[in-house]
C-alpha cells in the first residue's frame, strides 16, 4: 500500500489558530482568537478597490506585483523603514505575508539547512520550515520581557543555519525587539553567512514608545534580509490577501520564481486599492496605535479582573496571559482543554498557548487573546467572562 498522503504533511497538525474560529462560529459567542479585526477598513481604500473593479482591472497584474503597487511599497519603505528598494529588483508582491514567508523559505533553503525561529512563534513558521524541507531550532524568549539568552542564541548558530526568523513587534509576546537585540542577531548573521528573514507585520501597532526598527535597516543588512509585509493589519484588511517580501535582487528572483509557480499572483484590483493604502498620510499610522493603544489597556483590564495574568504587550495586538490559577479553578488539565472548554461553556475563543510552542507542555498555562475588536465585542467578553469568577 502507498501512503494516502504525503508524510509531510502528517508532520503538523491543521491551524489552531484557524479551527478556534471555527469554534466560535459553531458555538457563537466571543471571537478573541485568530487575529483579524472586526471594524471598517479604511473607506478610500475599499473605494480605490470599488473603482478598480468598475475599471475593468480583471485580469493577472504582473506576475510579481502591480508597478503602482511596487513603487508605492519603495516608497513607503524608504521612509518608514529606512530600507532602499528599488520597485522592479526587489519586490514580490504575493497573497498575503503567509505566501510571502513561505516562498521565501522555498526560494533560500536547501534540504538539510537549519533555520533559526525565536519561540513562542507564529504558528506557520513551524509547518513553513517543515514544507521547505528545513530543520527548525528554536531559541526561546523568556517571559515576563520575553527577552532571549545571547548565549543560547549565539549558540544555536552553526554551519548549516541558513536563516533566522524575526518577527517584531511580535505575534504571539507582543514583543519589540531594540535595536541593541537586533545589532546582535546581525553580527551573528554576518559571521555565518545566515539570511534574516524578518516578519513586520505589525510594525504601525506600538505602544509605550516603542519604535520599530526594521533589521534590513542595519549597517550591512539589507544584501542578507528579507523583510515581510502587508497591508493586512495596518489597514485592517486580512481577507485580501496582499502581502510583499523584499529581498535582495538575486533571492528576489528566486522568491517570484516560486511564487509565480505556487499562486501567479495576488488580486490585481486589490493590489491598486493597495496602493492607495500605502500612501495614506502618516496620521493615519497615529490613529491606528492611539486606536489598538486604548484596546490594549481595556482588554487587559478586562482580563485581569477575570483572573487571568497579562503580560502586557509592546506591540501588535494580542495579548500572551498565564491561567495556571483558572485551569486549576475550573478543573481544566492544561490550555488546550481551557481554551476549547472556555468557547464551549464560556462563549469567548482564544488561542491555545501551546500552538505557539514545538513542545506543547511549554505552553500548557498560555492562552493568547486578540484586541483588534470594537468596543462592543470586548464588552461583550467582559460579560461572559464574567461566569469564570463563579466557583
Ligand atoms: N496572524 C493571525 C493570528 O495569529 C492569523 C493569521 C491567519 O490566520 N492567517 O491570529
């Protein structure tokens, strides 16, 4: 008999992160899981789409992105980010920053490299590394400031690393990593000819003076990095799958290789409303923090009172808590069970905190929360939550 499937892909387990929103939706109530916000994106943006498709703008863009697209993500790049790009070498515009991750990993890896990943990690990286044939080793960040150990970090590198994953600010920790954090990965890179491959999602989503820095920035960086993005949370548009990888111009090559033959392309009309996102002007960027900054402190407070322990993030917009006491209180053996007893009986989702961990016992007292919600959904959590200080 032949395998009925890949084995591969019996290596990992279909999305948590994913299923707990299904979860709610069978169950109804409170949807504080997979990180997607449930407001209005911004109303030019949704008109530029509108107009691209009453123009008639049907068919493939170019197969690694809209030149509007394209120069606009240079544009806003060399500002924002400090990083020089030029639109037509640099440039994959691919479905979302998940296509972008993983055809970068087809595109650099060989059989056999090692790719360093920072844990707890955002879900994909694992299966990410998994499917482009690589052997993850994971450095751990320590909680409360979920800061890594040098030593182990320095020792985690060796002749078959071939990149190191950064995600700042960071999904799940809320982490930012600073400059100091980031001028010690890059030597280490440099010394063994390691790529950084650097997820900055949500680099507009900071909070208590925090700055972004992109690693691409770094004396020296740009030729080994590639940086990740999209518009899915500046601009609260998750579905439209529009994301880029920026890369130098001989890995950005093999990157639109591989993500011409994976998905042609991402939606052209979606890619000139795009376009439009990106050139929003910077108040936009300082409503968008002040807006998650207040969202931030409501939903932790509201966590709190339930009992369960926040560590408050820097950036991003989830929330890692500690329910050692709840699991205890409500009988619940570890935060699997919690969490999908806590959708069932309680009517609010999270996410399991061991899905951001390879071992699942390191996060067996973890649930993670999303607060990119309107008020009305973290008021209504707050009431169901509120059952939880029933004993
Ligand atoms: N990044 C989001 C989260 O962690 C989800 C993204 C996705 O499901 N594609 O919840």
């Amino acid at each position: 008999m032949k395998p009925p499937v890949a084995t591969l892909t019996e290596s990992f387990t279909e999305s948590v992160i994913r299923e707990m929103t299904r979860l709610t939706l069978l169950h109804g109530g409170v949807n504080l899981s997979q990180g997607f916000p449930d407001f209005a994106a911004p109303e030019e943006v949704k008109e530029a789409a509108v107009a691209a498709i009453r123009a008639d703008l049907n068919q493939y863009a170019i197969t690694w992105g809209a030149k509007n697209l394209r120069e606009a993500i240079a544009e806003k790049v060399g500002r924002y980010n400090k990083i020089a790009v030029h639109p037509e070498k640099n440039i994959t515009v691919t479905c979302g920053s998940t296509e972008a991750m993983i055809a970068t990993l087809m595109a650099l890896i060989n059989p056999g490299d090692e790719v360093i990943i920072f844990e707890p990690y955002y879900e994909n990286y694992g299966p990410d590394t998994i499917l482009a044939h690589a052997a993850p080793r994971f450095v751990k960040l320590h909680p409360p400031n979920w800061e890594f150990d040098e030593n182990k970090l320095l020792r985690a590198f060796n002749n078959r690393t071939r990149a190191i994953i950064i995600n700042t600010p960071n999904n799940p920790t809320g982490k930012v990593f600073s400059r100091e954090e980031l001028q010690f990965i890059a030597q280490l890179c440099e010394e063994w000819d390691v790529f950084a491959i650097t997820d900055e999602i949500y680099e507009h989503i900071l909070y208590d003076n925090t700055e972004h820095i992109s690693i691409a920035s770094l004396e020296g960086m740009a030729e080994r990095t590639v940086t990740i993005n999209a518009i899915s949370k500046t601009y609260s548009l998750t579905g439209w799958r529009v994301g880029w990888a920026i890369a130098p111009e001989q890995q950005s090559s093999a990157i639109r290789k591989v993500h011409d033959f994976l998905t042609v392309g991402a939606a052209a009309p979606l890619q000139e409303a795009a376009a439009v996102a990106l050139r929003l002007p910077e108040s936009y960027y300082q409503n968008l923090a002040q807006t998650y900054l207040v969202k931030r402190n409501r939903l932790v407070e509201i966590l709190e009172n339930a009992g369960f322990r926040c560590y408050v993030p820097k950036g991003a917009y989830y929330i890692m808590t500690e329910i050692a006491e709840l699991m205890k209180r409500h009988n619940q053996p570890n935060d699997d069970r919690f969490a999908r007893w806590m959708v069932k009986e309680i009517g609010v989702a999270s996410v399991p905190g061991s899905s951001f961990y390879m071992n699942p016992a390191d996060g067996a007292t973890q649930v993670r929360f999303c607060f990119c919600k309107k008020e009305e959904t973290l008021v209504a959590a707050e009431e169901k939550l509120k059952a939880l200080q029933v004993t």
